[in-house]
C-alpha cells in the first residue's frame, strides 16, 4: 500500500473556510504522503507533509449540499495535493487540476464525482491556500 493511500486526516478545531471544515492530512508513518505523478514508481512526486491543512475540494456553496459528506472527505488527499502543486513553480494551473483528477481516480472517485470535482477546481479562480509557506515537491 502506497503511502498515499494509506494516509488518513483529521478535522481541526479552525474556523471553516466558506462553510468547509479545515482537515489535518495524517501520514501513516507520520511523515505525511507521496502522490506520485503518472503511475505509482514515478521519479515525479509530490510530498503532502504531515499536518498539512485543506478545506478539500472547492465545490460552489450553491450545490455542495447534494455531494454527500462520504464524497467531500475522499476528496480530501486528491485535494491536498491540488494545493500544493497549484502553488508551485514548475506546474501551472490546468496541470496541477488534471493531477487533480488522476489523484481523485487513485482514491476510487465515481465518475460523476470525479468530474463535478475536477470542473469545480477549473472555474475556481481562487488563490487562497491554508499553508502557502509549506510546500514541499521532488
């Protein structure tokens, strides 16, 4: 099992962002995740540390109701990685949001989510991130 499959979160005790909770990624071995980029042995990684914050992924207010809780908190590692790479240099915003969708796929995403997800992260212009100064790539 890889260590992005195997990594679990928390919800915190912070003030929500837009009406989301704020998760607190938890590696198994207490060193965060590695999601790699292509196929699992890929020399292309990206690491989420350990403690890592997220407010999952940007569904619009007026439609997450209907995504049930179980759907919002599968997305909660494919979106940790989305932030990351949304704020590295080497990867601008229409990659980092189809790594997105492949990191949904790993996780087991249903179709119909995986794409209401990955065209939510397309429309939203948003830079806002919860840990802008911890950001780590291979």
């Amino acid at each position: 099992m890889s260590s992005f499959t195997s990594a679990t979160w928390e919800k915190t005790d912070l003030p929500p962002d837009d009406g989301r909770p704020i998760y607190r990624i938890k590696g198994a071995e207490g060193n965060g995740f590695v999601f790699h980029i292509g196929h699992e042995h890929s020399t292309l990684w990206v690491h989420v540390p350990e403690g890592f914050l997220t407010d999952g992924a940007s569904i619009p207010s007026a439609v997450r109701w209907m995504v049930p809780k179980s759907v919002q908190e599968l997305a909660l590692k494919p979106a940790a990685v989305h932030d990351i790479l949304c704020e590295h240099p080497l990867f601008d915003r229409l990659t980092a949001d189809a790594i997105f969708l492949c990191a949904l796929k790993a996780v087991g995403m249903p179709l119909v989510w995986r794409e209401l997800f990955f065209r939510s992260v397309r429309y939203n212009k948003s830079k806002a991130r919860r840990n802008p100064d911890e950001l780590v790539l291979a």
